[in-house]
C-alpha cells in the first residue's frame, strides 16, 4: 500500500529536504521516524527539493507499507521528531501515484518585512526600503508569459530543460509585511529565490522593466539579480487531483 504524508518544517537546523551523505536533512529524520514506529525500513519520495534552510508549511510525500496503518501513528511518529519537523496528516493512495510526478502545482511564499523584528528574524526578509507593489507586479505578469527561467536557475543543475508553466506570481501587502507568492508545475533549483532577487533590484532601480523581461530572453543566470536569502522562503502547497486517494 502506498501512503502520503503531509509535512512541516522550520529548514533552519537542515541541508534541505533530500537525504544526503554526511549532512542532516528532513528526509533522513523522517525516513528514520517511521522507519522506527512501523519496524520496517521506509524511504520517502517528497514533492520536491527545498534547499539549505528553506522552511515548509505544506511539503507532501510518499512511502510504501504492506499493512493497515493504525490511529495512533500520528501522535507516534511526531513524539520521536524534533519540535521543529511535524507529520501532519497521513492519507493512503492508489499504488501508482507518486507525490513528486503527480504534482499538479506547487506554490511557495517569499515573506519580507519591512519594521525590523526580533520575532520575523530568520524566518522572514527584513527589508527597510519603500516597496513599489505596482511595478513589482508588473514584473510578476512578464513572468506569466514566459515558460523558459533559465536565467533564474542555478548553472549546475541536473535537467533536461528549464521550462515551468507558472499559475500565479504576485506581490502581497499585509500592513508592513509583504508575502510574494508564486505557483507553477514545477521549480528550478534556486528558482523563487533568485526571481525575488532580481525583482527587489528592480524595486531598487538597478533594473527596468525592459531589463527584467530581457533577463528573461537572454536565458543566462549571469544577467539576474542575486539569490535572496532562503530563511524566508516557504513550500506552502501542494496540489493533486481528488482522483489520487483509494476510494
């Protein structure tokens, strides 16, 4: 039987998401957890990568167990996590369904404050310039157009392409905070951070309008902005159809 978990995390105290060799990862703490709870050795596959130290509202993934999972494992499961890594739901799906290929959509919220915080620091951009909203968003509707994000993609990444459909790209208020928010099919490593990079070198008049969708043309890291620090950087969604789950 194959299951998914849904899954938060602070990404402060990891290398990521994905298990690797020699670094402390949330996959390894999880795979580990219910390894030890279902006495049987369980590997996840989850949605996606996040890198070093970014967070996650919502990550989802999958695991095989051949037996009925009881009630209890929940309670289980997280008393063995550390505070900052929590289960929270487990469904079971259809065997062929996989949470990182059937993904319909994944969306990510950039936070950004603008009045220092001892209680936003780390989890949250502290950027004290006026934000021009307008002319952000306007930026975030070029990206709508465009399907090829080479230039906002880390230079050694393993893909056959750098094509994403993006849903949704749009620069929030929320009194003196802002949230970008932005959904697609599917991330480049180091996608949103370096989006939200060059979109505040725009916000700062090192860039244009023109700039910005030319950075977009030209297909080469070399012409955006820098990668924004990714201690404000949330997976925040995301999305399957109704039709993945056993009946």
């Amino acid at each position: 039987m194959r299951f998914f978990i849904e899954i938060s995390y602070l990404g402060t105290n990891y290398h990521g998401w994905q298990i690797q060799e020699n670094a402390r990862t949330v996959q390894n703490e999880v795979d580990k957890a219910i390894s030890l709870i279902l006495k049987s050795e369980i590997k996840t596959t989850g949605s996606g990568r996040t890198d070093t130290g970014v967070h996650a509202l919502s990550q989802v993934a999958h695991f095989d167990f051949d037996e009925k999972i009881d009630s209890s494992f929940l309670y289980r499961v997280n008393s063995l996590l550390d505070n900052d890594i929590s289960i929270n739901s487990l469904h079971e799906v259809k065997n062929n369904i996989s949470a990182r290929y059937d993904a319909l959509e994944r969306e990510y919220i950039y936070k950004i404050n603008s009045i220092k915080s001892p209680f936003l620091s780390k989890r949250s951009l502290y950027y004290p310039r006026t934000i021009n909203i307008k002319l952000i968003n306007e930026a975030c509707n070029i990206l709508l157009l465009h399907n090829d994000f080479k230039s906002f993609s880390k230079v050694k990444t393993d893909v056959k392409n750098f094509n994403c459909q993006i849903f949704k790209a749009e620069l929030v208020s929320e009194g003196k905070n802002y949230r970008f928010i932005i959904s697609s099919n599917r991330f480049l490593r180091g996608m949103v951070r370096t989006i939200v990079g060059t979109l505040l070198q725009l916000n700062e008049g090192k860039l244009d309008i023109k700039d910005f969708e030319n950075i977009l043309v030209g297909k080469n890291r070399k012409l955006a902005g820098p990668s924004a620090p990714a201690y404000a950087l949330y997976l925040s969604n995301v999305t399957y159809s109704k039709t993945i789950y056993n009946e």
